[in-house]
C-alpha cells in the first residue's frame, strides 16, 4: 500500500490512512493465509479461468483446422492439386496473406492486445509532437481570434475507451437528472403513478436502436444550424433514455413503498410536507433508487456500444464496427480484445456502483 | 382514587361519571366501518370511554378485537366512521403531535442516530427553542430510558429492546397530551419487556402523562394501569368491562405481586377474557 507513496513522512500518512478507508469501503479483506479459504478464492478462480482459456485455445484450433481443411480443398478444386499444396504450404508457413480467416485463439488475442496498447503509444507521442510543433502556431492564432489547430489524426484504442466512458457518463448523468425527480414526483402521487404508468410501459421496452432513431430525428432538426458534430450529443441522449427507465421506476416504487411506520411517524409529528420528503422518504427509499442506478448504468453501458456502432460517433462501438468492416488478418482478435475490455469495463462500473450504494444505504446487505 | 372521589358529581356516560373538566380523552360513540364487497364490516360500535388527565389506562381484549383501530382513530391515523373523539373537549382532525404514539415495532428512521429520531419530533415541536435547547431535550428523555452511552448510535445498531427505548424517548420528549401505546412490548423477550415496564413507568411516574396503552399481558396491563379496560370481541366491539386498580403509585413489581388484591384482579380479567 505503501509503496507508491514516497513523499514526506505526513503526506505519507495521509494517504495511507486514505487508502485505508478506501480499501475498508470497497470490502478488500487482508488475506487471511488459511488454507481452504485461498484454495476457494485464489485458486479454483485461477483453475477455472485457465480452464476456460484452454478450452477456447481448443476451440480456436479446431474452428481454423476446419477453415484451412476446406481452404486447401477448393484450391484443389478450383485450381488443382499444385495450387492446393501451395496453399498448404502457405498456411503451414504462418504467411498472414492466407491464414484462415476464424475465431481467433488466446495467444492472437493476447498480441493484438499488446498491438493496440503499442499503437496507442505511438499515436500519444505523435500528439505529443503534433501539441508542441503547434503550440507557439495556436497561441497566435487564438490571440488572432482564430480557433486553434487540433490533432485530427486517428484516434488510439485507448482513445476509444475514453471516448465511449465520456459518452456512457454523460448518459446516465442525463437518465440521472431525468429519471430521480420525475421517479419522485410520481412515487408521492398514486394520481400521477397511473397516468404515466401506460407511458412507462410503453416505453421501456422500446429497443436502443429506435431510441437512436428518434433522438436522430429530433436532434438533426435542432443542432442544423450549428456545424458541430451531432453524433456525441445523438449517442449520449439516446443512451439516457434507454437507461432511464430502470431508475424510474426504482424511484417511483422506492418513494410509493415507504415502510408504513415511517410515515404513520411523519404523520404524529406532523412534519411538513418537504420535512417529509427530505427527512423520510427520500433516505428510505435510497437503496431502491441506487438498486435502479446500478442497473441504469450497466444498460448504458451495454447499449452504448450498439448506439455507437450505428450513431458513427466515436468510441469502442465503432471500434469494432470498424474492425469488423476492415477484415485484416487481426482484426477478429482486435474485436474480441474489445469484448473483453467491454466486459471488464462493465464489470468495474457495476462494483463502483454496489459500493457508492453500500455506502449510502442504511440496509448493510445490499444484493452483491 | 380520583374516580372515587368524584363518582357523587354530574354526568353520566355508559354507567361511568365523571364531570367533563377532569377528562383529557373522550371517546363518545364511536364507530368504525370497514366496506367489504360483502357489505359493510362493523369493527366498532357504540363504543364510549372516558379517560382522566394523568389516568394510565390498559386496554385487553381478543386478538381482533379492534383495539389497535380504536387507538389508531385516537392518534388519528384512521378515520373515524362515525362518533367523535375530543381531546381536552376539543374533536380530534387527523394526527398531531399532541398524541404521541409509541408503535408495537421501534418505527426508527433507521438512517438516523438515536439521537436524531428523537430529535426529528423535539425540532417539530419546540420550533422556537435553540439547537442547544432542543439536543438538551433530546439527551434528557435518553438519558431517562438508559441510553446515555447512545446518542450517536445508528438505529440499525441498536437491540431492539434499545430501539424501543428510543421510541419512548422520542414518544415522551414532544411532551403529548396523550401518550398512544400499541403492545409497545410486545415484541420483546419476558426480560426485556420486564426492563423498559419499569423504565416506562419510572418515566410516566414523572411526567404524568395520559397514557392508554394496548397489552395482550394480563400482569403488564395491572402493573401500568390505574384502570384496565376490557374490550368485548368483534365484530361491533365496544367496552366490556372496566376494572380499577388499586394499588398505590410509584409501585414496584414486588409489591404489586406481593398485594392481596392481585390475585383477585388478575383473576378478574382472565374470567372475562376466558368468557
């Protein structure tokens, strides 16, 4: 914990003793060296994951032995018995112009992985270069009143996590703003519950894709005075409104279930109406709400990436779109790199969530 | 014996006399209707008590019988059918903080310490005092329910014989007319429930505060009361029967037991819950 730290003795402190109280908040336990609990948590996890990874190596190998088999038998069919043993020969030699195109194995995975974070610090010290070469050009040109000159180059694969991370927060900020106060207002009124039940219903089955259509259209109306780039504000908005519903209705029924007790309490001691909602409807009805923001947020997530493939706005949506478009030798590979980064991404979201929610709820067992 | 005492003067209720400036509580008539599609289920009816300022009255009957609905129209959380019920001469509307209710589960915010449950009533009530004042109040009815090492305590953190407690606290702390009790004690151990009896009427002892309190224990109800009240079985439930208590205040549980006339009271009220 320590080790990182390597200022002066108080600082030192500070932030040991901050990283404690982090360490405390996010359940991390210190290990305690008993056999049959490392066995369970460290090693059947380890197993299990070289398992999988086995099995997927098998697969892969398997899947491309079928690819080459018939690649080989329709140059012999096609082209005759020489072509089909130079065909061998080539795949046997590991000639990227004719590898089986298929399911990549781990160890493709593993080195496009790698490929991607090298290109990523190409293009950074590229920037880099590119923001001093223009630094003393874009000073004069601001003083001139003229807007800077940008790096318009291609954006890394890291890039592409930040890019779609902005687009995924800024949705659910949105679905955040939206969803809470409306899910207040409508959890307080049974009137107000059932006129926009049949709205909520209706709506929140809707597909990512139509949300996407219908912010399209409105959008494309609004922003066509301006030349900036829509497709952000299109992406982020229609991933609001398909992560929104969750919150909503969480919202409404944590405010509507409120222990009866409580407010039979409120009602006693008379308090007023807004002492009512802030004092005991809101805080009991917390765990709900972030229940429905934890979901809120892992369907961002799961929707940005169809949203971004189709709205061509930047990001790991259209990463793989583009992969998938491109068909060079590694791009199968590059593609399941971003499953996988999806997926721990989403993971990592989820358990910051789970904790912001153990950490306001007054019920200490909170769903993991 | 108050009752005693003015048994010679005027008015006549359901047998009982008493003249109306002693009463803080009176319920006349009252009525409770429930509408089932089958038609109308008469909880209540003709039912009529009259409860005297610093009377500590026990309510026993059947298990739905309604006697958490009649206390519940008292604290005004269910409205009343027909009938009225007037605190001090003046017709209850709705809930208030002059009735403080002590629910059978603690009812603690459970986000809050216990010392800000108690203080989510005192900041209602004494709107005027200061910050300081209204803790002060607050750490006061602690302190006399035996929490002193608890103020800052969450009340998830709490047993719940110490959540009930905090319930008392809060209950006495707003300083009510009429202090509401339903089976506040019911859900805790014999020795619990033993505990916070004493606790409840060593508080009451000092602040003389009309309680009616709702009990299915026949030894609880002849400990705390100056009169138990018992309630004839629904539906149309109204008042059975009344028996005084004539035991002197303060009491101790040993010398109540220990009294000729116990076992002739609890004989009393279990003949008539065995009618």
């Amino acid at each position: 914990m320590k080790q990182s730290v390597t200022v002066s003795k108080t600082a030192d402190l500070k932030v040991s003793s901050a990283l404690k109280i982090l360490v405390s908040r996010l359940n991390i336990k210190a290990p305690k060296f008993n056999p049959n609990t490392i066995f369970k948590k460290v090693v059947v996890p380890i197993l299990s994951i070289l398992l999988f990874i086995g099995l997927w190596h098998v697969g892969a190998r398997s899947l491309y032995n079928i690819e080459a088999d018939f690649k080989i038998e329709k140059a012999l069919a096609d082209q005759g018995q020489a072509a089909a043993d130079s065909m061998a020969a080539c795949i046997a030699s590991g000639d990227i112009s004719c590898q089986p195109n298929t399911l990549p194995s781990p160890a493709q995975v593993w080195d496009s992985f790698n490929t991607l974070i090298a290109d990523h610090q190409v293009i950074s010290a590229d920037k880099l270069a590119f923001k001093d070469k223009t630094a003393a050009l874009n000073e004069k040109r601001i003083a001139e009143g003229k807007d800077p000159i940008t790096y318009t180059g291609r954006p890394s694969f890291v890039d592409q996590i930040f890019t779609s991370l902005k687009t995924v927060f800024a949705g659910f900020l949105l679905a955040f703003m939206i969803a809470v106060p409306i899910g207040i207002v409508i959890g307080l009124s049974q009137t107000l519950r059932n006129s926009f039940n049949w709205l909520i219903q209706v709506f929140k089955p809707v597909s990512p894709v139509v949300w996407l259509l219908l912010v399209f259209m409105i959008v494309k109306t609004m922003t066509k005075d301006s030349n900036q780039d829509s497709a952000f504000i299109i992406s982020f908005i229609s991933v609001g409104l398909c992560a929104m519903w969750a919150t909503l209705v969480n919202t409404a029924m944590g405010v509507s279930s409120v222990d009866k007790d409580y407010i039979n309490v409120a009602k006693v001691l008379k308090l007023k109406p807004l002492q009512k909602v802030f004092k005991v409807i809101l805080p009991s009805s917390l765990p709900l709400i972030f229940t429905g923001l934890r979901i809120t947020l892992s369907v961002a997530w799961m929707v940005l990436i169809a949203i971004e493939l189709l709205a061509q706005s930047p990001g790991l949506g259209s990463f793989v779109w583009e992969e998938f478009q491109n068909g060079a030798n590694d791009s199968n590979s590059k593609i399941i790199v971003a499953m996988f980064v999806i997926g721990i991404i989403g993971f990592l979201l989820d358990r910051i969530m789970l904790t912001i929610q153990n950490m306001v709820s007054f019920n200490k067992n909170a769903a993991t | 014996m108050v009752i005693d005492q003015i048994k010679t003067k005027e008015a006549h209720h359901n047998g009982i006399v008493y003249p109306s400036d002693k009463v803080m509580l009176d319920l006349r008539d009252l009525k409770k209707v429930y509408p089932t599609p089958k038609g109308d289920y008469v909880v209540l009816e003709h039912l009529n008590l009259q409860i005297l300022k610093e009377e500590f009255v026990t309510i026993i009957g059947h298990s739905g019988c309604g006697k958490t609905t009649m206390l519940s129209m008292i604290a005004g959380l269910n409205p009343i059918s027909a009938g009225k019920i007037a605190v001090l001469g003046n017709p209850i509307k709705g809930p208030g903080p002059d009735r403080g209710v002590i629910f059978q589960s603690p009812s603690l915010m459970p986000w809050m310490t216990a010392l800000q449950n108690v203080l989510l009533g005192v900041n209602r009530v004494f709107p005027h005092a200061s910050k300081s004042q209204r803790k002060d109040i607050a750490k006061y009815y602690l302190q006399k329910v035996g929490l002193e090492g608890a103020f800052h305590k969450k009340a998830t953190e709490l047993s719940q014989g110490m959540q009930q407690r905090v319930g008392i606290a809060r209950a006495f702390a707003i300083k009510p007319k009429v202090l509401l009790l339903d089976e506040p004690f019911g859900m805790l151990d014999s020795l619990t429930r033993g505990e916070l009896q004493d606790i409840l009427i060593e508080i009451w002892n000092k602040e003389k505060i009309t309680a009616v309190m709702i009990t299915h224990d026949v030894d609880e109800a002849i400990f705390l009361a100056d009169r138990v009240v018992m309630m004839t079985s629904g539906p149309r439930a109204k008042i059975g029967d009344v028996l005084p208590i004539d035991f002197k205040r303060p009491r101790t549980r040993k010398s109540v037991l220990e009294h000729e006339d116990y076992y002739k009271y609890r004989k009393h009220l279990i003949d008539f819950l065995e009618h």
